[in-house]
C-alpha cells in the first residue's frame, strides 16, 4: 500500500438497484434474487438491493417488496435501498432493510426530472426521511445526485454543495453522505479538491462516492477520492447503470475493475474475485451485455506466470507474436 492511501475500503454494490433499474426490459424477479445472493457471497459487505420509488417511474423495480422478501439475508451484510421520499422510507422500513438511502439531486433540473421536486421540497423530505428512520431505529444515508454534475446545469458549485451536505449533516443528522456523479462529467481534480474540502469541513461525516464511467474517468476518479480519504465507494457489477432521468448516463464503474485496481494498489476490499468474476458473468448472461475491463481481460493477478524469455525459433520468427504484444 502506497503511504497515505486508506488500507482497506467498503465497497458498496449498487448493480441490483443502478443497474437493474435502467435494463429495457425487465428482470424476473427470481434472476433479481439470485444476482443479490450470489453479490453476498462474494465478500461485499454492502448491497444496495432494490429502490422504493413510484412504480411508474422506475418499473424496473416495482418488484421490490418480493425482492427483499426473497433474498438470504446473509450475516454480515448490510442490504439498502434507494428511497426518494417519506412513501418509499416507510416501504423500506417494513420490507426490513438495513439502511434506507434518500436521494436528492443537488442540481434543480435533474431533480424535478427524477422525482417532480425541488431541491429544496426534497431536501425537506430528506429532512422528514431521517425522523422516520431514527423512529423505526433503521439506519439512514444521503445521497447527493448531479452533486459532481448534471446533464442540463453542468457541474454545481462547491458552495451550493456544501450547503446541502451541511443542512443534511447539521439540520438532519445524516452521518453517511454520497456524492454521485450521475452523468460522468467529472474529472479527478473536481473529485479530490470537493472530497478533500467537504472531510475538512464535516469531520466525523463518513463521505462515500458514487461514480459513473460514461466518460471512461471511473477509476481515475476512484484513485482522486481515494486520496481525498474516501473510504466508500459505490460500483455496479458488469458495469450496469445509468439514471433513466439523466440523458446520456451510463454504467457505474464496474465492481470488478475497482477491486482488480484496488487489490493490486494493496488496498483491501474484503472482496473475492473469482467469485465476483461468477456474478458478473451471470449477471452479463442475464442483460446481454457488460463494461468492464476485468471481465473481458480477467483480473492482473491471474495474468503472472513464470517469464520463459522470448520463444523465438527458427522459423517461426513471425508466428504468435501478435498474440504477445
Ligand atoms: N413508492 C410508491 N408510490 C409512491 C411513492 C413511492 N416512493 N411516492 C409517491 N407514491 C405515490 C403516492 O402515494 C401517490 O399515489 P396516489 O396517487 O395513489 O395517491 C402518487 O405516487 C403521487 O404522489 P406524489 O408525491 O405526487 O409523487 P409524484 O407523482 O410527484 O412522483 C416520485 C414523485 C418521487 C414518487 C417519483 O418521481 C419517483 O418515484 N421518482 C424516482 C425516480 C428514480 O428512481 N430515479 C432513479 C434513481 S436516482
Ligand atoms: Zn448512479
């Protein structure tokens, strides 16, 4: 491990929920099932399994009382669940969840696209989200949408950020705050000064990130918030994601690819890979498709075998080595 990078770090696993909730066509609830009980047995310790939103605007997930029902609640594994409102937190609350997560996008346009509200009406609710948690005894987090930038606005300021990380943390008494960049627009500079400058400014607040790959600074990302002392980091198995409200959006950073860089960094993730590379392959088989380096190339560490030196003979100068290089 490189001096000043965390030793170990929690990944958080949104493919059941990001993922899930952007596919064409829908999931069978069963498949949903078995994807989570497979994650959990990967050594992730965090999965977010399902969202209790308006089953109009996300039909992808209108299953997700079933789902929570229906999967093996293994031991040390915390399942959440996306909520937007005090509706979808009481949902969760009786479908037992471990954590419930209110999302509010920090940008007006995204968040009257995605839940009809204001950034200030949803905040609100955040506020009445979290009374409704500490009175169930349920664990609650906050989830900033467009927080690191948004289709229609671009990348918010930090004041404006701040601001609604401070009224959540001081007004609401939320501990566990997550900063998304929907879209995939910003870069590692944006993420280490804002994570740097947040952790500075609300000690005692554990900061996640929630990182999209659309623009292929996914892991870049995840290296610039890692040394900012993020701990938390959201990922999608295979890839998956994307907000139906955001144009452009897709996949998460895949899980696969930020353990690969992690592990090899020395940077522990509790996380098996051979197992993960099982899930993300059934989850590929299950939706047609994937992004991820890892799961096209297989992980680093499965490359190294001994060095034989350059197998040249005579004649066969030429044969074999494109597939070296
Ligand atoms: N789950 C189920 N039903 C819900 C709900 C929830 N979380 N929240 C509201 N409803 C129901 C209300 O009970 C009401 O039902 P009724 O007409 O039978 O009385 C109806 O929806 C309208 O309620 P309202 O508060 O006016 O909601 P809305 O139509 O303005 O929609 C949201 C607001 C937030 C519910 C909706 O936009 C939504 O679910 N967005 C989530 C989008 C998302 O998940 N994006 C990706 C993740 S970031
Ligand atoms: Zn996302």
């Amino acid at each position: 491990m490189e001096a000043g990078l965390p030793a170990a770090v929690t990944i958080c696993e949104v493919g059941p929920r990001d993922g899930f909730q952007i596919e064409p066509t829908f999931i069978p609830t069963e498949r949903k099932i078995e994807i989570v009980d497979a994650l959990s047995r990967t050594g992730v310790r965090q999965i977010q399994a399902t969202s209790f939103v308006h089953p109009k605007a996300i039909p992808q997930l209108s299953d997700a009382e079933e789902v929570m029902a229906r999967i093996e609640r293994r031991t040390g594994v915390r399942y959440s669940a996306l909520v937007p409102n005090e509706k979808g937190a009481s949902r969760a609350i009786a479908a037992e969840v471990d954590c419930v997560d209110v999302v509010v996008s920090v940008s007006e346009s995204h968040c009257l696209s995605n839940t009809n509200m204001t950034p200030e009406r949803a905040m609100e609710r955040a506020g009445s989200v979290a009374s409704l948690c500490r009175e169930a005894g349920v664990a609650a987090s906050i989830g900033f949408a467009t927080a690191l930038g948004c289709p229609f606005e671009g990348i918010p300021s930090y004041e404006r950020v701040e601001r609604m990380v401070g009224q959540a943390v001081e007004e609401f008494g939320y501990v566990r705050v997550t900063l998304a960049d929907t879209v995939g627009m910003a870069n590692p500079t944006l993420v280490r000064s804002t994570m740097s400058r947040l952790a500075d400014r609300f000690p005692g607040v554990l900061f996640g990130l929630h990182l999209h790959n659309t623009r292929a600074m996914g892991l870049a990302n995840v290296l610039a918030g890692l040394e900012a002392g993020i701990t938390w980091f959201d990922s999608s198995v295979a890839g998956l994601g994307g907000c139906p409200y955001a144009p452009g959006a897709s996949g998460n950073v895949a899980t696969e690819d930020v353990v690969n860089m992690l592990e090899e960094m020395g940077v522990a993730t509790g996380i098996d890979m051979t197992r993960l590379l099982g899930v993300a392959t059934q989850v590929r088989e299950i939706v047609g498709h994937a992004d991820s380096g890892v799961l096209n190339a297989g992980p680093s560490s499965k490359l190294l075998g001994p060095f034989r030196g350059p197998q040249v003979t005579s004649g066969a100068q030429d044969q074999g080595s494109s597939s070296q290089v």
